[in-house]
C-alpha cells in the first residue's frame, strides 16, 4: 500500500530502532494508521550493528539484534503501521500541520509526529580515521569482524560497548588489544571481568589513539600515553571503534529544544517536546540508559502521548 501525500495523516513516526517500531505497533492499534519512516541505511537502528542481545525480557536464550528489529517491525506492519523505508531530509514541525519531506522528494503532512531517530556512532575525529573507513577502520565490530582473520586489532573505548565488541572480535583475531585514554574502565563489572577473563584480550590504559597509520588500509597506530606523553607506533590491521553515540537530532536543532550534546529535551514524565504535537523518544532522548527495552518503552509512552494529543486536538 503506498502512503498517501494529498491527505492529512494523524501521525508520522520518523526512525526505526525499539522506539520507532514500539511506538508504530501502539499507534496502529489505537487505529492512528502511522506512517513510519524507517530509515534507508539505518532501518532498525543501532540493534541491527550488534550480536546477541541477552537482556530483553521474554527471550531466556537470547535473540540477535537484527532478529529482534525483524520481529518488532512485523509486528507494526500487522497491525497496519505503513513502514516506508527512505529518509526524512527536512521537517516543519512548528506548524499545526506538520510538513515533512522524505529523500525521494515527497512531503508529507501529519497531525503529531514521534521523533525516534536514535544515536550514531562516536568518531574519534582523526583525519585519517574517516579516510581508512572501510579499509581497516571501523565502528561495528558484527558487521566487519569477520574480515579481521588472525589480525592483530585494536578497540577504542571503554564502556560495555568496547567490551561487547572486543570479546566478539575474539572469534576471529589473533589478537585483541583493548585501548582507554584513562586508567578506569567505565564498563559494568560483569563485562569487565568477561573481557579479563578472555586470554585473546590485551588492556592499554592511559592510552589513546592520535593517528591512524597506511596508505591504503591501515598498517598502525600512532599511540600517546596520556599521563607521561610519549608517542608510539602500536602495529594493527585494524581500529575499531566504540566510545559512544552521538543523538541524530540534526534536523530538529532549532525547533524542538535539545541539551547541550543535541539530545531532545521532553517534559519530565512524557515524551512530549517544547512543540505542539511533537513527541520524541528512545536514544534521541535517552543519554542515561541506552537500552533496548527503555527505548521499547519510550516508544510505547510517545504512541499514549500521541493517541491523548490526537484525542483532544
């Protein structure tokens, strides 16, 4: 069914992920017919980059994260969310009627929008960094560690996700060294000791990254303690790196209210924004949980937020 652009829809849900297709499983079942944009890169967020998922409820065994997204995205599209998987490029969200347009050129207006748009990877910032992108260099380790095949590799990070990724990166390294700029590992104790307790994984704290080393892919890393100052090359073949997210707020800044690191700001208690209308959730907001089942959970309250807005309005 394609979407219709002549008429007013009730609601547009912009983003994917636990947040975007919670709340487009809510929002068809209050009879809203939500028009969910999905991404066209990006269609179920960050999960689809990640492997197992051990602790969403109701999945004793565990599930993939890519399975998770597969299943919560049927589940809107039965309950007759119409899911179009292409981008959101602009949106007017201080009007009544809402206009957005989509990457294909259509402009579609909506009563109430849900802003679901999630977090992207952190870059180091490194000029070489962005240049060896693909060709050594890279941010998700269940998409391209599988190239890494008895190579020595670092990660960059020191949160669970560094973690999570360097114990994965084990299945197929010689070598996994485990790189922080402080002399602390912010991680969960439990991730911590399951990455100590990996005989693959090396720690190298007080350290940070400064350069990436190659011509055509990468050969090295120039390396800097942070607490004497000398430099040093460091040989990988790989740099994966995991040292956070950034919200995709970039095309709300200015319209709806965001913190200083660009997270949309809500009331406290709702998912509403500074704007009529306009609801946001997940990881767009979320800079203190991060998980999946909380960004589930915000979605579901931005469908409520939604329905009571729609019902009064």
């Amino acid at each position: 069914m394609s979407v219709d652009y002549d008429k007013v829809h009730e609601l547009v849900i912009v983003g994917s992920g636990p947040a975007g297709y919670t709340a487009g499983v809510y929002a068809a079942r209050a009879q809203l017919d939500p028009v969910l944009y999905e991404g066209s890169v990006t269609a179920g967020g960050a999960l689809m980059n990640t492997t197992e998922v051990e602790n969403f409820p109701g999945f004793k065994d565990g599930i993939m994260g890519p399975d998770l997204m597969d299943q919560m995205r049927k589940q809107a599209s039965r309950f007759g969310a119409q899911l179009v998987t292409d981008d959101i490029t602009e949106m007017k969200l201080d009007l009544d009627i809402k206009e957005l347009t989509d990457g294909s050129g259509n402009t579609i207006k909506a009563r109430a929008v849900i802003l679901a748009m999630g977090s992207a990877y952190k870059e180091i910032g490194l000029k070489n960094e962005k240049r060896l992108s693909g060709r050594g260099v890279s941010w998700c380790a269940t998409c391209d560690g599988f190239f890494f095949k008895e190579q020595v590799i670092a990660v960059v990070g020191g949160g669970d996700s560094a973690m999570e990724e360097a114990n994965f990166l084990t299945k197929f390294a010689k070598k996994v060294v485990l790189i922080h700029r402080r002399d602390q590992l912010r991680a969960s104790k439990i991730m911590i000791e399951r990455a100590k307790a990996n005989p693959k994984i090396e720690f190298l704290l007080n350290t940070e990254v400064i350069d990436v080393l190659g011509e055509d892919k990468v050969t090295g890393l120039k390396l800097k303690n942070t607490v004497t100052g000398q430099e040093s090359d460091g040989d990988f073949t790989g740099l994966f790196v995991a040292i956070g997210h950034l919200p995709r707020s970039e095309l709300v800044v200015g319209q709806v209210k965001t913190n200083a690191e660009g997270y949309v700001l809500v009331e406290s208690g709702s998912t509403k924004t500074n704007l009529s209308g306009v609801f946001a959730s997940g990881d767009l907001v979320d800079f203190t949980y991060r998980q999946a089942i909380t960004a589930a959970g915000s979605g579901c309250q931005a469908a409520l937020d939604a329905e009571r807005f729609l019902a009064g309005h």
